[in-house]
C-alpha cells in the first residue's frame, strides 16, 4: 500500500517535468514523408484530402455501387494512378505492406488499418477510361449526385458531412 502514494509523486513528478518543456521540444516528433502525386495537383486543395479522403472514398463508392455512377474524380483507382509510383521492375513495385507506399506513409503512422486493398489493387493499373469520360451510367436512370458540387460543399461545411 506504501508502494502506491510514491507512484503517485513520481506521476506528478514527471508531468511538472513534460509542463515545464518548451512546445517546440515535445513538438518534434518526426512526422511522415508523403510522396507526391504525378499531377500538378490533387482533386481538392491538401488540407481537404488529408482530412475528408475517406468521404469523398465512400460516397464514391456509394455512387457506384448503389447508383451505377462510375466516375474517375474520387476514384481510388485514380488516386493509387497518380499517388503510387509504377516500378519499372514489378519484382521492386512498393505495396501498401511497405511504409514508403503513398496511403501507408500516413496510415500507419496514425495508427489506421487500411483494409481498402483487401478488394483493390494497391499498385497502378491501366484504366482503359478517356478522360473525358467522367460519368458513365451503368444502370437506371438515377441522376448523378454532382461530386464537384459536393467536394465545395464539405469543404465549406469544414468537412462536417456524415
């Protein structure tokens, strides 16, 4: 029971000592290298994508999968294209097992599972879509949920979407 109390001093002991640190100090955890895309930039401003990505991922999603609306802007395919560098050798292709491939060098250092390569390929492939062709119905005739629109949406709600 004696043991307890001087847990509690050493505790209170060492907290004294992390307040007294200068920010800077406890500030210069080393942060992770994030490969640049190919582009001359991404489908929305930087700060958007590092905290809103997995939205406009899963509404794309959504849009496929529930509407048959296929389109490249928010596709995960299109990010691994330009943010995953294709090896010349596939036997040197870095994969998202590696801390140097692009969703991991942010995933895990934030302590993130990313399960999205247990069905997608986490290496470039050809998509064999023009460009132009930026929305294909697949089936029915739902109208397209504007992608665009709703990027400029949550961007301004500060990426309050659900």
């Amino acid at each position: 029971m004696a043991r307890f109390p001087a847990l509690i001093r050493r505790a209170a002991a060492l907290a004294a000592v992390l307040a007294l640190l200068p920010a800077p100090v406890l500030a210069d955890a080393p942060r992770p290298e994030i490969p640049r895309g190919k582009g001359d930039k991404c489908v929305e401003p930087t700060e958007v994508m590092r905290r809103d990505h997995m939205k406009f991922i899963l509404r794309h999603r959504d849009e496929t999968m529930h509407r048959g609306i296929r389109t490249k802007k928010y596709s995960l395919a299109e990010c691994i294209n330009c943010h995953v560098p294709k090896a010349e050798d596939p036997a040197r292709q870095v994969h998202v097992s590696s801390p140097k491939h692009f969703c991991s060098s942010c995933h895990t250092y934030a302590a993130v599972t990313v399960d999205c390569f247990e069905c997608h390929s986490d290496v470039p492939q050809e998509t064999g879509v023009a460009k132009e062709d930026l929305v294909v119905p697949v089936h029915g005739s739902a109208p397209a949920l504007d992608l665009e629109q709703e990027a400029a949406r949550m961007a301004q709600a500060g990426g309050g979407a659900e």
